[in-house]
C-alpha cells in the first residue's frame, strides 16, 4: 500500500484532476475506486462532504480537488507545478480560480437548461464568451504556451482539462462550441491529450456521451 491514497471515481473530472496531478508529480499512490451511487457505509464515514476526491496521507485526510492539488505541491515541492515567483504564482492562482468561478458555472447552468432550446441559445453565447476571454486574456497574454504558463505543464492546465475533454459531448448534445478564433485554446487542448496523465486517466467520447445520454432522459 503506497502512502498515499486516493479515492477516486472513474467518471469525475474532479478526482481526475487530482490524478493528473499524482502522475505528473510522479507520486507513488493507491487508487479506491467509489461507487457513488451505492457509497460504502466506510465512505461516508471517511469523507466529510461524501465527495470524491479524496486523499488519505499519513493517517490524515485533504478533500477539494484544487485543495489536494495544492497541498500535493506543498508536501512534495519536487516536480513543482506551480511557479516559485510570487506574481507568476499569483496568475497560476486566477486562472485555477477562474474555472470554478466563472467557467464552470456557465456549463452548470447550460447543462441545467438544457432541455429550453431559447435558454440555450443565451448559454451558447456565454460559455462562448468565457473562452474568449481565457483565449485573449489567459493563453494569449501569459506565455507563448505550449501550456497555460509556458514551457511546463502546471496546476493550471489540470484545473480546466477534464471538462475540456468531455466539451465534444456539450457540442454533439447541446450546440455549444469554441470559437473559431480560440486557435491557441484548439492548440493547447491538442497537446493536453498528448500528456502520460492525460492519456492514463482519459475517457473516451463515447463513455461520456453514454453517461450524459442517460442523464438526458432520467432529468
Ligand atoms: N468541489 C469538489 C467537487 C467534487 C464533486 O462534485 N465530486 C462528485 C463526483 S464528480 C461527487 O463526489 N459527488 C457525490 C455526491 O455529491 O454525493 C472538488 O473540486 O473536489
């Protein structure tokens, strides 16, 4: 049993996160796979919020992916994923921030919305405003790329990239698209899904559209 464990769901972009993190950290760990939808009695009794995911390090618990994440990087600084400088470190932090505060509840209230067809047409233009603005504002002005902050991978690329991958489901379901203009977006995604944490912890297309085509008919 490694030292770390991680309690995981196959489907969650969330726990996915923190996978990637794992993996690019290089970090030994032990992956426990959740059945939310029957949680074990010993998960509900572990996990404060009955969420995944979850880690156990040293007897202790962290919970929250961007949490985990953060607490990955303080207590093993090798392979840093985030900036050391203060500033660099700060726009790592507005741009981790900026996908659960203004991109992911965009998506939420489309996904929400999604059986109003004039709802989703108003939603259609937001989701596509916030990439606009990650494109001029964030990939645009931070760094030539190829990742969010440059030349290296950081906290900030696994922040936004499972909803990332499962977008092309959001597109074929509800209409929603990138913006042609979103070049170095289209860019960065690509090599995203060249990643070793990426490729390792990725779900095809088809096993997303079957969890959300199930969601569809049940809501
Ligand atoms: N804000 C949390 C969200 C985690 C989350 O929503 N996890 C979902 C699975 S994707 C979950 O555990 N749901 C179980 C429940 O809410 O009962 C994070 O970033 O870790």
């Amino acid at each position: 049993m490694a030292e770390l464990e991680l309690f995981s769901y196959e489907a969650c972009p969330y726990a996915q996160r923190t996978r990637m993190a794992l993996i690019e950290k290089g970090l030994d760990f032990t992956l426990t796979e959740v059945d939310l939808y029957n949680k074990p009695d010993w998960f509900k009794k572990l996990s404060p919020y009955g969420k995944v995911p979850l880690l156990k390090h040293k007897g202790d618990i962290v919970y929250e992916s961007r949490i985990i994440n953060e607490y990955l990087e303080d207590a093993f600084p090798q392979r840093p994923l985030l900036p050391r400088e203060p500033m660099q470190r700060a726009k790592a932090h507005i741009w981790i921030d900026y996908c659960d505060s203004y991109l992911m509840p965009v998506l939420h209230k489309m996904i929400g919305d999604r059986k109003d067809p004039a709802k989703l047409i108003e939603h259609r233009k937001a989701v596509a405003e916030k990439f606009l603005f990650m494109e001029n504002e964030g990939l645009r002005k931070l760094s030539p790329g190829p990742y969010w902050l440059g030349s290296d991978v950081s906290l900030v690329d696994l922040q936004f990239m499972p909803f990332l991958e499962r977008f092309p489901c959001y597109e074929s379901l509800w209409g929603v698209a990138i913006p042609a203009e979103c070049t170095r977006l289209k860019q960065w995604i690509a090599t995203m899904q060249g990643r070793d944490s990426h490729k390792k912890t990725a779900n095809t297309f088809e096993f997303h559209m079957i969890r959300y085509r199930k969601y569809d008919q049940a809501a």
